[in-house]
C-alpha cells in the first residue's frame, strides 16, 4: 500500500535560478549529487546523452529530484518539459505494489547496474509516477 510522497522529479530551465529560490529563499539542502547515464536517459525519458541528478532536502527528508538533462530535450514531447517531471511514491513492497495494479496501468522496471531497480508507472495523463520501497 502507498505509505508517503517520497520526492517530485524535476527539470530545471537554469539550475542556478533553481537553487537561488529553493536552497537560498526557502532553505533546501542538496545531499546527493550524481550522474546517471545515456542507456538509463534513453529508457526512461526518451533522452539521449544522459543527465546530472541532484537530491535536495528539507529538514532532512528529501523534497527535490533535479535532472539536468546533458543534451536539449526535444519539444514534442509532453513529459520532458521544464518544471516537474515525476513525483516518487513510497510504498510497503515495491513488487507487490506492482503485481497488484491493473493490467491496463503501463509499468517500466529498469535494472540499474547499482544493483536496484527503477520502477515507474503511468498515470491517466501521462504522468510517470516513480515507485520505490
């Protein structure tokens, strides 16, 4: 079952306006900051070259996935505009949180070469929902 709201994804049209407002103005932290590769992009988003993924908080829990993409998203596509991306879900178990949608609820599971998955569905509108546990 859906426990909490983990984090929202998103795509910053300038990073440094991002930080300026959320970091500075209203006191988010960055606690992570890593790199996520071409193959990882391309399955996910439909984005070549890869991005930069930046974790943010506040008062400790984490609020804020940036991606910036590496290469210009393409404009015709409805999901890879600026501003939010996804939102992340957390749940009791990822697998039967999954197993107990219905089969009309489209599902992406991606194992990652650190050994984890990445799991997203789809909502009415196109949405990705990301679904961890």
């Amino acid at each position: 079952h859906l426990q909490r709201l983990e984090h929202v994804g998103w795509v910053p049209n300038d990073r440094a306006k991002f930080e300026s407002f959320w970091c500075d103005v209203l006191g988010l932290t960055i606690t992570k900051e890593g790199q996520i590769t071409d193959e990882l992009t391309r399955y996910l988003f439909g984005v070549a070259g890869g991005a930069t993924v930046v974790r943010y908080a506040l008062d400790g829990q984490d609020a804020f996935e940036l991606h910036v993409f590496h290469s210009p998203l393409p404009s015709d596509r409805k999901y890879q505009r600026s501003g939010i991306n996804h939102i992340c879900l957390h749940v009791a178990n990822k697998a039967a949180f999954l197993a107990g949608l219905p089969p009309e609820v489209h599902q992406r599971v991606y194992p990652n070469p650190g050994g984890w998955t990445n799991a997203f569905i789809k909502d009415f509108e196109s949405n990705w929902i990301e679904i961890r546990d």
